[in-house]
C-alpha cells in the first residue's frame, strides 16, 4: 500500500508520519480487503488542524473522512476514527457489491470546468449568455451500477456523482435531494 502524508504549510515530522501509518494501516487492513494507496494531507485553519484522509480501493472505490481539532495527533485521531467508522459500515456492502468483480472499475476521462459566479448588476445586462471558464481539469468517471454509485458518493461524503451506469452503458447522475433521499438520474 501506497502512502502520501503531507502538510500544507506545515511541517509534517517523521514521528507523526509513524503513527499516519501505523494507525491507517491497521484501520483499512481490517476492513478494506486490497486497499492501494491512502493520501493524508494536514493544514491550518486559524488555531485547528485539519487532517483529511482519503483511501483508494483496489475495486476502484474511494473513502474520505476529514476532521479537526486544536492538536495535530488528535485532528488525526478524529479522522482515523471516522474512516474506520465509515469503512466498517459499508464493509458488508463493499464485499456484496464486489464479489463478483474480477477486475478493477474501468475508469473514463472527462473534462471538468470551474464557472466564475455572475456578477450580475441590476443597471447592467450581460452582453452574452456564455459563462466565463476561469479553471479546467481532468476528472474520471467510473463505470459502476447505481448501487455503487451511491454507495461511492456517501463514502466521499460528496452531494453529486456522475457515473457511467455498467448494464446500459449510458451516463447516470446520482445526487443528494433537499429531503435527504437519493435522486437518480438516467437519461
């Protein structure tokens, strides 16, 4: 396994990198069947550390936690705790949904944009319709069920996952609704 421990302007010494890995290992050793690699990034925010920990599965799945407190092992500690509590709740699911695949989750490249805000004013009309691109990156969509799919955007924690649904070959959304349900979207 694979690990990436660093700090956004901060130090990171050798006796926390230790414990990063010590603990991590233990944590996804037990509940992720081959995990490949773990990405731990600390930073400052004001007077708390943060510490975000993100774990990559060898099935093409990911898993995140974040957290914070006033000392740096202890912002670790919480996380560490919150990826262990995640992974332990979907390890029966992560195994079902898993079994029968013999093969990692094919991975497709797409383009994604950032689009700066409107700064519409109410004397001034815009000139054109088209948004302005202030920043373009390579993201990859995964070709998964929708089951997975959900089961993929409560383990980032995120609100939206664009996937490319496995049985008909089409781009599926799924997302978070106001009323806390799941929507799915295929086209």
């Amino acid at each position: 396994m694979v690990y990436q421990i660093s700090g956004k302007q901060i130090d990171i010494g050798e006796a926390l990198q230790t414990h990063v890995k010590d603990e991590l290992s233990s944590v996804v050793e037990k509940y992720a069947e081959r995990p490949t690699g773990v990405q731990v990034v600390f930073s400052r925010n004001a007077h708390e550390y943060v510490c975000e920990a993100t774990v990559h599965l060898s099935t093409g799945l990911t898993a995140q936690a974040k957290a914070h407190a006033t000392e740096i092992y202890a912002a670790f500690d919480n996380c560490s705790d919150k990826m262990e509590k995640q992974l332990r709740r979907y390890k029966r699911r992560l195994k079902d949904h898993h079994k029968d695949r013999a093969e990692p989750v094919e991975l497709m490249g797409a383009s994604s944009y950032v689009l700066a805000a409107s700064e519409a004013e109410e004397d001034t009309e815009a000139d054109t319709l088209q948004p302005i691109i202030i920043a373009e990156m390579e993201t990859k969509v995964p070709s998964i069920s929708v089951g997975e799919a959900v089961m993929q955007m409560e383990l980032t924690g995120s609100n939206v996952l664009v996937f490319r649904n496995e049985k008909t070959g089409k781009i599926n959304v799924v997302h978070t609704r106001d009323d806390g349900n799941v929507g799915w979207i295929d086209p």
